[in-house]
C-alpha cells in the first residue's frame, strides 16, 4: 500500500509541469508579494514545480533603494539589513537568471509586475529569449500593470497572454492545459490572448479578449508558500530593526474609493463583468490557521495584515480577531484610514500584541483632499482621532503624498502644517505618480500632465509630470524637506526653504540640518520623536525646537459596543 501511494506521488509530480515566476523588483522594496507566494502553493497542490527568480538583492541599476530613500527623506529610522546578514549580490543577475532557466527547463514562464518594475521585467524576458523561442515556452504576463493596460503589455512580443484582475483561476487552468499538451488559449477567462490555429496564422494580429470570471473565494485558497523565497527576502526593517515578517491577508478589495489609488478601478472592473463584489474577507479561522504556520514552523517574529484598509470589519469580525491573535503573541502592524479607529479598538488591539498602524491622511488641505482624492474627514476629525494611538503606547506613521494635478506649492504646506498637528513617530511623504488604473491618471492625461503611453516609475523617484503651477523641483524640494518642516519649529524655516534646494549650499545646509533631525527625533535612547508640534513647544521664539513633555492622558472606559467599528 505505501509503494503505491509513493508510486502515485511519484507520477503526480512526474506529470505536472515546470513554472517559473519572473519577479522584477528593486533593492529596498522587501515585503515578499503575496500573490507569488500564494500562486506556488495553489500550483503545487496541483502537482506542478515552481520557482522564482527575484531581483531584490540584485544590483540591477533599475529604479531606488526604496527604505533606504525614505530614510534619506527622515521618514524612517536608520537601519542595516545586513544586520541580518543581507546584502546586495555580487553575481550578475542575468547571468544568475540564464543559469536558473536552462537548469530548471520552465514549461511555463509568468511575469508577475508592477507599471514601475514593467521595464525591467521587459529586461528578464529579453535575457531569456532564446529559450522562450526554442523551445516555444508560453509566456503570461499579470498584476496590477497588466491588469489596467493590457493593452500596452499585450503587444510586447515576448509575451503571449495577459491576466486581466485575479490569476489564481486562470494559472490553474492555463497549467492543466499546458499538461495536457494543449497550447489553444483562445477561451481562457480574465486573459487576452494572442491567438493561435487558422485565425491566427491569417492575421497575426488577432487577440482574444476574454471576459472576467467571477471574484475567487478567498476562503478556499492554501497557506502562502514561503519556501518559494531565499532566507534573505523574509526580513523587513522596522523602527530601526530588522526583523523576520510574512504578509497575511484578512480583506482583498477596498470599501472605499480614493481617487490616486487602483482599488476604485478594481472594484469597477469587477462590477462590470461579473456579478460577484470584489471585496472579501478571509474568514478569522483560515487566517489563524496561516498565523500558527508561521509562528510555530517558520519562526515569523513580526506579521504584517496585508489589507488595504484593514480595520473595515464589523464589531463581531473584529472581536474574533482579537480572540484570536490573543493566542499568537508576536507584535504585528497594518495599515488603515483615522476614521477607523477608537479608543475601544485602540486600547483592544494593544493587548493583543498591535505595535505600529500606518495611517493614511495623504493631504492637509481640506477642499482639496475631498474634491480630487474624495476623502471627506476634516482636519480637526483627523487630528483628534489620532491623538488616541498615544494613550496606548501605540506607534504610528503618516502617509502623505504631494505633486498631485492641480496642486500647488502653497497647498503641499497645507499637508505639513497638517502633520505638525498630529502627534506621529514619523511622516512618511511621496511623490504622486499617476499609475494606470487610478482616477487621477486620466486627469492628469486630460491636463497634459502627462501623455497617454507614458510608463510611470516608482513612488521614491523624482516627479514625472510637467505642471507649472507646481514644477518638479519645488516637488523634489519638499519631498526632500518635508520632514524638517514638520519637526523642526517655524523659525527655522527660512534655513529649510534653502535645503529644498540641489545645489552645493542646498544640500550642505540639508546634511547640516539632517544630523540635527536624527539626534532630536529620531527614536533613541534620549530622543523624542514627538518634538516640533506647536502645542508642546514654544517654537517660534526658540532657536532650537525643545519639546515641552506632554501630559498624561487619563485612558477613556470602553465605549458601548454599537459605538465600536
């Protein structure tokens, strides 16, 4: 009986094929990503092999050093991967990736990307190319780029199929086909397809548009696969250290409909062509099982909630969550909007193990934050808000961007002026890019910001839009200032204004004034990082920016449980 189950094992795996995922990435962008972890373990259950190549710890001379430019920008406290003992490679990342390929023998090749990774990923499939021609591989291309313009990614000739929304369905099938020697595409869901048969050798133009199947069940996909990464990709710094992070999913989809971000689109997308909502949550049993995975088999000592609003639950979503995590005991943060959150949640997620949220209040101008990125809390809402972190011990970072169209300098002091109101461990700032899929992009083609087939890159690079109410260097110099703006007291400002400036005595005066920063701020032994706020200093008549200690705040009772969520 055990020969046979082996024997059987043996020829699953002998019949399944060879899948190689191509993921373009850059140094300093760590998270591993989610959906190639997730596809490798739904491959796998079929019987199929799968490898990755990663470029994270290449030197690829491709885009920024992403952590390490939000700490060029004061955002994030100074740090050292190879305090884990990670560092850039010292081979050749095409040659590594020749080599991977002609040793593995894909049967299937998948480049999985983003709109700032699109040209590298280009890049990967050049390299390989003559396999991919010899040998006839397929080649799919999917993510959010491909997602929102297939069109673009369709005509690259290296690549076969795009994925249009989720791949999960679409992999599965596609490999089943390939298994079974058919290479006929042509009516494979959420795809465009180059066409193949009669049609296709009349014109070779021929592509197949296929519709969108409904929105996956999230509740039956496996635990991610993390043996599909290097030791090296699961490290993630934060608040200075570095530590061994997994991503866990809770919600896939957004509630809300920020007009910078893709998820409108997304949920667009699928409400045209199905008749299935995209946004779902994992349900609080699968999502323990994943926690004690980690902890138990894969030594994780720190999880991040990949949501794109994780506290959109309901009061009984959220207590069972609580329950739950109350037996993982490994400190964990996610990101979410001001407005939900409580003192309740607060004060309930500290207990559980919560050590840092990421909240995104992205501009400080009222009017405009509600009329061209429809987020409609007001300042005082926000400010009083996030006064409620601190009463727990709860650390938190800002997300702000600025060079939006329509923007001006003036109203980009609107943020900082914002963020000096908000009693934070750190602000983060970011240059806006108008990716395809995001409300803004067509504003900003319909603008002459920017052209229609233009390839954005990556949010820590410098601002791509021509807007001469808000040129690229008043952009670049409060991106590089930022920080200082808002920490620093009102009297130095006149000093910071000649910061923004590239230029010798621009970038003198910078390093001058970014020691300063990091000694005062910056979370140390002896620093506070909650220097700079009008309310707990007297900054315009001091000549260096002396925080006053704040008061202790007397922990509010819990509120009624339908004042929760």
């Amino acid at each position: 009986m055990l020969i046979y189950i082996y024997i059987v094992k043996l020829k699953i795996i002998f019949m399944g094929i060879k899948v190689l995922f191509l993921y373009p990435n850059t140094f300093g962008m760590n998270m591993i990503p989610q959906a190639m972890a997730l596809f490798s373990s739904l491959l796998k259950n079929e019987g199929h092999q799968v490898e990755i190549f990663d470029s994270t710890y290449y030197a690829v001379d491709f885009g920024l050093d992403s952590d390490g430019t939000q700490v060029d920008k004061l955002a994030v406290v100074p740090f050292s991967m190879e305090d884990r003992g990670i560092r850039i490679k010292d081979t050749s990342w095409s040659d590594d990736l020749k080599k991977q390929v002609e040793r593995f023998k894909p049967d299937l090749i998948g480049l999985s990307t983003t709109e700032d990774m699109y040209e590298l990923g280009l890049k990967f499939l050049d390299t390989i190319k003559d396999y991919k021609l010899n040998n006839k591989i397929p080649v799919i291309a999917g993510g959010v780029f491909p997602t929102f313009a297939p069109e673009i990614v369709i005509k690259e000739k290296l690549i076969d199929i795009v994925c249009v929304g989720e791949g999960e369905n679409t992999l599965i099938e596609l490999c089943k086909r390939i298994q079974n020697k058919n290479y006929n595409f042509d009516d494979l869901t959420n795809c465009w397809v180059k066409t193949i048969g009669p049609e296709y050798l009349k014109n070779r133009n021929i592509i197949r548009k296929n519709p969108i199947s409904k929105p996956v069940d999230v509740n039956k996909n496996p635990i991610i696969d993390i043996s599909l990464f290097e030791e090296n990709r699961l490290y993630r710094p934060m608040g200075g250290k570095i530590y061994k992070m997994f991503p866990v999913e809770t919600i896939r989809g957004c509630p809300y409909t920020c007009k910078f971000c893709n998820s409108p689109d997304q949920m667009a997308l699928y409400n045209k062509e199905t008749d299935g909502g995209y946004f779902r949550k994992k349900k609080i049993d699968l999502v323990s099982k994943e926690l004690k995975h980690f902890k138990n088999d894969l030594g994780v000592e720190y999880n991040y909630f990949w949501a794109d609003t994780f506290l959109a639950m309901n009061k009984k979503e959220f207590e069972e969550f609580c329950d739950m995590y109350s037996e993982i005991k490994i400190p964990f943060w996610f990101q979410t909007r001001p407005e939900t959150i409580n003192d309740y949640n607060m004060k309930k997620l500290k207990e559980v193990g919560l050590d840092r949220i990421s909240f995104g209040v992205e501009h400080g101008n009222e009017k405009f934050r509600r009329e061209v990125l429809d987020r409609r809390w007001s300042n005082e809402k926000i400010i009083e808000k996030l006064k409620i972190p601190h009463k727990y011990g709860i650390n938190f970072s800002i997300n702000n961007i600025t060079g939006f169209p329509k923007e001006t300098k003036k109203l980009a002091f609107d943020t900082i002026e914002l963020n000096r109101n908000i009693d934070s461990d750190n602000a983060n700032i970011h240059t806006f890019v108008p990716f395809h899929g995001t409300p803004l992009r067509k504003m900003c083609e319909d603008l002459g910001y920017i052209k229609p087939e233009t390839i954005t890159k990556c949010i820590v690079s410098d601002p791509i839009m021509d807007m001469p109410q808000y040129p690229k260097h008043e952009i670049k110099g409060i991106t590089k200032c930022f920080n200082l703006y808002v920490k620093f007291p009102k009297n130095r400002w006149k000093e910071i204004e000649k910061a923004e400036k590239d230029d010798e005595e621009g970038n003198k005066i910078f390093a001058q004034l970014s020691e300063e920063y990091l000694e005062k701020y910056m979370p140390a032994p002896n620093a506070d990082p909650h220097g700079g706020l009008e309310d707990f200093i007297e900054a315009d008549k001091l000549d260096h920016c002396i925080p006053v200690p704040r008061k202790r705040r007397k922990i509010a009772k819990s509120p009624n449980e339908d004042e929760m969520i």
